[in-house]
C-alpha cells in the first residue's frame, strides 16, 4: 500500500499547514537562504491549487486515493453542500474519533490502536479505522487493553488534558467518549477550502 514516507514536519510545510494539526509539535530551525531564486515560486495552476487542497486533507486523515474518491462521491450523492458533507463524513472516521477524544497523540498512532483492536463502539470491538461513528455511539478503550503504557498514561493526575470538539464528549480521568451530535463545518479545525476539491472532482 502506497505511503508518503516524507517527515510529517516537511510535508506540512509544502501543504501549508501547522504541524499542530497532525498532533506533532514541529521544531523550528533557522535557515539560511543560499540563494535569491530559492524562495522564488512560480504563480499556481488552478489544477495545482486544487491539487494541493485534496492532498492536504488526505495527508491529515492519512487516506489514500481509492478510499478519498469514495469518500467523494458518496458526500456527491447526500443532500446538502457536497464538499462539507466530504470534510464532516471524513471527521467522522473511526481513528479520527479517538484521536479526537484524546486517546492517541497523533491520528497515524490512533489509525494503528484502532488496527490492532483496543477499541469498542456500543461494546462492540471495531478494527477498522475508516468506520464511521453515529450520534449516540459510545466509543471505550477495551478492558484487556486499558494496563498498557499507552493507556494508563490517560488517566490520573498527570494525564494531559485534552480539548475535545463540541461535538464529542469525554469525561476527565476515563477511557470512554460518546458522539454527542455530528460534526458540522465549524468543527473542522484547518484551513481548506473544500470547494477546490469539488472542483477538481467535478472536471
């Protein structure tokens, strides 16, 4: 399966974007300009400014294309604005939700917890990190998973607090989230301007 091996730091920096999305903290160095032409772009393509959009929410949730044009053309056939309903269907992934919840660092460390099974949904154990979750679900950190480093650094005094979107809930000191409502636009929290992908898709 084909995976963008670029530095998660780097590849933010040609998608501008903050490394804070991702759940990384990026460490900045100076730079010297070795030469005048370097910082120098070429003005965009329309292709390549909508190019770059589609790229930019792919890298974030780590979607490849098949999955994404999927994602497209079922958020194509819901009422509604087509690129919203692609930004908010995509939110609610599985591995997003408990990336979202606080449960993993980063989406690509809660895409692989999901993988190996540490979670239920409704008491049900679900793999599949594309799953998409539903107002009223209740998403739990198995029991036979919650001893692990991974886990049990969650809970206590020193657990980090964690801000979790309006549309999810979790209460401090437990490993267990509910899906409150679904998300909406407002709840996406990077700059993308879906209409460039629908664009794209629509040629």
């Amino acid at each position: 399966m084909a995976r963008n091996m670029q530095p998660i730091v780097k590849r933010c920096k040609t998608l501008d974007i903050s490394p804070a999305v991702m759940g990384y903290t990026a460490k900045t160095k100076s730079s010297t300009i070795r030469e005048p032409r370097a910082q120098m772009r070429r003005k965009r393509s329309e292709y390549a400014t909508q190019l770059s959009e589609k790229q930019k929410v792919k890298f974030i949730y780590g979607i490849l294309e098949k999955q994404f044009h999927a994602y497209y053309e079922k958020a194509a056939k819901t009422p509604g604005i087509t690129g919203e309903n692609l930004l908010t269907m995509i939110e609610r992934r599985l591995d997003n939700v408990v990336f979202r919840l606080g449960f993993a660092m980063t989406r690509r460390e809660a895409r692989q917890a999901v993988t190996h099974g540490h979670f239920t949904v409704n008491g049900r154990r679900v793999d599949i990190p594309s799953y998409l979750v539903s107002t009223g679900d209740v998403i739990e950190v198995r029991e036979k998973s919650r001893d692990s480093v991974m886990f049990r650094r969650l809970l206590g005094e020193d657990a980090v607090f964690v801000t979790v979107p309006q549309w999810l809930e979790r209460e401090k000191n437990t490993l267990k989230g509910k899906v409150a409502k679904l998300p909406v636009r407002e709840d996406i929290d990077f700059p993308v301007e879906e209409t460039l992908i629908v664009e794209l898709y629509s040629k």
